[in-house]
C-alpha cells in the first residue's frame, strides 16, 4: 500500500553537513502588554537592583517612564543608563559599566532597538571579565573568553528589526570606527518580552528601515548554503509574516496585527540567522560606521545587488525562487527577486543611490577593506573578495 510519500536521495555536500549549535533564551513570552509585567520578570530572575539600559530616544517616547513607573508601584530599585549611542561605542560600554557598578547593580534590563541590546551585552560581558573589551572580540588573537558569570539579563525590544533580544552576540563600534563582534551563549537573556504594544506609533520611516533590516535577516540566512532545517523554517515563516504585514505597518502605526506579525518575523530573524549572514550585512555594518546610513537602511539598499550577486551560483537560485513566491505569490524566477526588492525599496521612500548618502570613491576603498574583515560574509553562498565588495558598493552608488 502506498504511504503517499516520495523519497528522495538528497547528497549534502560537507560543507552543508557542518555543525550548527542552537542557542536560545531561556524564556520568550509574547503577549501584547507584557512589559507592564516587568516586576514579576525581575523577581523571576531573582535581582533586586536592576540597570536598565536604553538610549534618550526611549526617553522621549515615554517607553522608560512607563517601565520605571511598574518597577516603582513595588518599590523595585533600579537605575538608568540612557547614554547609548545609535552605532553603541566601546565607551558606551565603559560608562554603562560604570554606572552599574557604582548604582551596585545585580542585573540588566535592556529596553530598545539593536543599539541598547548590544551595549547591554557588551556592559554585561565587563562585569564579571577582566581586561577590556577589545580582549573579547570574535576574531581576535588570543581572544579571551567569556564565562557563565554574567548577570541575570532582561531584553525587552522596542522595535522590529533587529532580533538582538534573542541573538548571543552584539556588535560594538571600537576606537578605529570598525564594527566589532562579541559573542557567548552566556550573553543570552533569562527572559525576553516581546510586547508588541510597544512598537504602536512607531514613525514610518523607523518602522521601514527595521522592517529591512528583519527581512535582511530572514532573506540572508535562508540563502546560507548549510544544513539548519530549524533556521530556514524560521526564516520561511518570517519572510511570509513581513510580506503579509510591513507595508501595513509602515501605513498604519497602530494596525495591531502587523505589529504583532512584524515583532514576531524580527525574533524569528534573528533565531534564522543563528545559522549564518552574508554579504548584505558585511556591507552594511560599514555604511552605519563609516557614513552613519541606518542599519536597516544600509541593509535594503545593499540587498538587490547582493542578490544578483549571488545569482552567479546556481545552488542559490531554488532558495531565490522560494523568497520570490513568498513576496510575489506567484511562480516567478529567481533572477526576478533583485527588482521585486528594488520595488520594496521604493514603496517606502528608500534612497538606493550611496552617493545620495554622502559615500564617496574614498569611502568606497575603506568599507571594501573593512567588509573583508567582517564576520558575516564567510557564509555567503557565494565567495567574497575585496574586489567583489568595491563592484558591489560601486553598483549601489
């Protein structure tokens, strides 16, 4: 009797068969007003006198006062570092460090987007770990490592593109202006909330380009040619979320349900991208560092040349033509996607042109070189080269 299922010998190369850890938090809840329940977050994780970390944007939404409001209705001690830059800085990291220690701190509370996520991680990795920071960089020779004594940690993001609350590791601007990567499974939070109430009135501008920078994640990883299963149904169903619902977003600030749909496709980024990122953000860290592009910005306009980039091998094009039936619904061709982006970029307002951005030829040079240093290109599908990286940047321009 026939079961009704095919077989099929599918011959991975090694490449493809390469291990994959899989890290998670310890718990995500997700519920529209979670965060008003940060007190019972804080007594879960067993703190007292938490430093909660964000930057004065957060302040003037009023976002830190609703939370400093809970934690003070049951007389919960805290303290604030809101200094945190938009590219996080290794002093960012310092003077968080600082003010922890001297307000006597027991753990963290990271409200925000990507930057006070990252500097939390970077303020959490110092407490405990001698030396400075720089010690603790991927990458590094002789890099030291981090140990389990990180304090309890609380990440409770504010946007929808990132992903750093469920991600091990941030990126930190060093003293050279060169994007820095720091990265343990220790640097993983106890509990992340997922409130998406949190993102309602979100300007549009904001919520597109970290709407670009959640589809970066999900259209990267998904292409990374390595067996992680796991990884490509996450991002499958992040990219359907984002199709379904970004537009929406970027439209209406309270549509509800695109909130709740875009705040779930950026953690389900993120926990794609456990299995790898490619070009597109090793071309992307340099335009934040070098011409302080938005991340998700930097990412979108980056992403349609990538592809055709990446076009050139042909294991990409069924992965290519999945994403393309996912924002088109309907069979079009993998070399369709890079013009099918390109349309996404116009429908929100995107610049596409780096020269539009202030880059120039001397910029050029110095990102290319700094791409090459980076820590996502190595698992694009297809090898980079310094000269790669100019043609790419050159084509954008």
């Amino acid at each position: 009797m026939s079961t009704g299922i095919k077989s099929a010998k599918i011959n991975y190369p090694v490449k493809k068969m390469s291990g994959i850890t899989y890290n998670f938090p310890a718990s995500i809840i997700f519920s529209w007003g979670e965060a008003e329940k940060i007190t019972d977050h804080v007594k879960t994780i067993e703190a007292s006198n938490p430093l909660i970390v964000t930057d004065e944007g957060l302040e003037k939404t009023g976002i830190l006062k609703q939370i400093q409001e809970h934690l003070e209705k049951t007389k919960t001690s805290y303290a604030v570092f809101k200094d945190v830059h938009p590219n996080p800085t290794e002093a960012d990291v310092t003077n968080g460090l600082n003010v922890y220690r001297n307000e006597r701190c027991d753990s963290v509370i990271a409200l925000g987007g990507g930057s006070p996520m990252d500097a939390a991680k970077g303020i959490l990795t110092m407490v405990n770990n001698p030396g400075e920071l720089k010690l603790y960089y991927v990458g590094t020779p002789n890099r030291h490592m981090i140990t389990e004594k990180i304090p309890p940690f609380i990440a409770i993001p504010t946007t929808s593109g990132t992903g750093s609350e469920t991600s091990r590791g941030a990126i930190i601007t060093d003293s050279t202006n060169r994007k820095r990567v720091i990265s343990s499974p220790h640097l993983l939070p106890k509990i992340v909330v997922l409130d998406p109430s949190l993102t309602v009135g979100m300007p549009p501008k904001l919520t597109a380009y970290t709407g670009l920078d959640a589809l970066s994640h999900n259209l990267e990883a998904f292409v990374v040619d390595a067996y992680a299963p796991i990884c490509d149904a996450f991002a499958r169903e992040g990219m359907s979320l984002i199709a379904k619902s970004l537009l929406n977003a970027y439209k209406e600030s309270g549509d509800k349900e695109a909130r709740m749909d875009m705040m779930m496709a950026s953690t389900m980024g993120s926990l794609a991208f456990i299995k790898g990122l490619g070009v597109v953000h090793s071309l992307a860290h340099q335009l934040s560092s070098q011409r302080g592009i938005p991340h998700g910005a930097a990412c979108g306009i980056m992403m349609p040349h990538a592809i055709r980039y990446n076009l050139n091998e042909k294991k990409t094009w069924h992965k290519y033509r999945e994403v393309a039936k996912i924002f088109s619904h309907d069979e079009k061709k993998a070399e369709d996607v890079p013009a099918l982006f390109e349309r996404i970029l116009v429908s929100f307002g995107v610049e596409p042109r780096l020269s539009k951005w202030g880059v120039t030829e001397e910029d050029i040079q110095i990102m290319s070189k700094n791409a090459m240093l980076d820590h996502c290109h190595p698992r694009n599908p297809r090898a980079c080269t310094e000269e790669s990286m100019i043609s790419l940047y050159r084509t954008a321009f």
